[in-house]
C-alpha cells in the first residue's frame, strides 16, 4: 500500500475540521477556509480533510466509480477505518464528482421523519466556488438571504431548487474548491436567479 500522509496532528486537526464543517452546515453558503497542507491524489485538500474527519467504522461512505482507486481506498480504510460500500441506499457519506448520474440521488438515503439523522450526506469537489449559475439561498442560518454562484452540475442545481423531498428528510451536500468548504443542508431553500 502506498501510504499517503494524513492528519499531521490527527485529534487537533481533526476537531478544527469538524468545527469548520459545522461551521458551514449552520451558515449555508457560507465559504470556509481549512488550514490544511493535506495533498492526495485527486482530491481537494479540503475534500480530504471532510473525509478524514467524518469518516469512519460506523459511517459507510460511498465513492463514485472516478475514486474508486485502490490507493484512496486503502487510504482512507487505514486513516480512517472506513467502510467503504457500492451500495448507495446504505452510505452515510458519499464522495461525488461533477460527472454523477442524477439518478444516483434517488439511491441515497434521505433519511425518515423520526430519524432525519440517518440521511446520506454527499461531499463534491467542485472546480470553482464562482462563475456558475447566480443563486439565492434561505432558510436556517441565513439572516435573510446569501447569494452563491458556485460551478455546480446542472443536475445538481436542478435537484437542489425542486428537492423531491421535504424537510426534515432530505440530503445535506458540502462543496469543496482547493482549502475550502461550503454547505447546503436539506434546510436550505435554493432559487436560480
């Protein structure tokens, strides 16, 4: 196995990581910036570190077929203890890239309305956090409005303004660019402008 450097600091690092997700799964749209040197192949170091951090034995993560590479595998099983699944109505996380199928969101969990909890909540690297489709968010979190032109698939834009389920089921996404982060939880309401 090819070893790949994780966390340098794995509780410290890793509590940091866990502050900045939470910080943008309460503030949507929210641009957050990790301090993080980590560097695998194909992923964003922020990308890495929301993987290092939420993953682990009790969490099935779902890869899309472009990370399915033994390195990252063999990484993130050693780092992390994750269990890593094809099946995607069982995934706890699920890491995408820009190229998913929309079907595929129908496969994940969304959770029930006694246990909102147990919903899939999928992380994409994206290739830019502007000059995509201008966007209006509200809900939790945003005092009135936050605008976001994030490079989403138009897919995912889709799916996100006619979100087939309603709260409190649904999926939770983080988007990631380069160091940083932004979230868009199933409390969100998302208009294209």
């Amino acid at each position: 196995m090819a070893l790949l450097n994780g966390f340098s600091d794995p509780v410290t690092d890793a509590q940091q990581s866990f502050r900045a997700i939470l910080t943008a799964m309460s503030e949507p749209g929210h641009l957050v910036t990790l301090n993080t040197d980590l560097c695998w192949p194909g992923l964003s170091p922020a990308a890495c570190a929301v993987l290092l951090t939420l993953s682990d034995h009790d969490t099935p993560l779902y890869l899309a077929p472009s990370f399915c590479q033994t390195t990252l595998q063999e990484n993130l099983r050693f780092h992390t203890g994750a269990v890593l699944t094809q099946d995607a109505s069982h995934a706890a996380y699920a890491l995408l890239d820009a190229d998913f199928s929309p079907a595929l969101l129908r496969h994940f969990s969304i959770g029930s309305t006694e246990s909102p909890d147990q919903s899939t909540t999928v992380i994409m690297a994206l290739p830019d956090f502007n000059g995509g489709h201008s966007m209006t968010l509200s809900g939790p979190g945003i005092k009135t409005t936050r605008t976001l032109s994030a490079q989403l698939p138009e897919a995912l834009i889709h799916y996100l303004c006619h979100r087939p389920t309603h709260f409190p089921q649904g999926l939770d996404f983080i988007f990631t660019c380069g160091e940083q982060l932004l979230a868009i939880p199933r409390t969100t309401q998302v208009e294209v402008n």
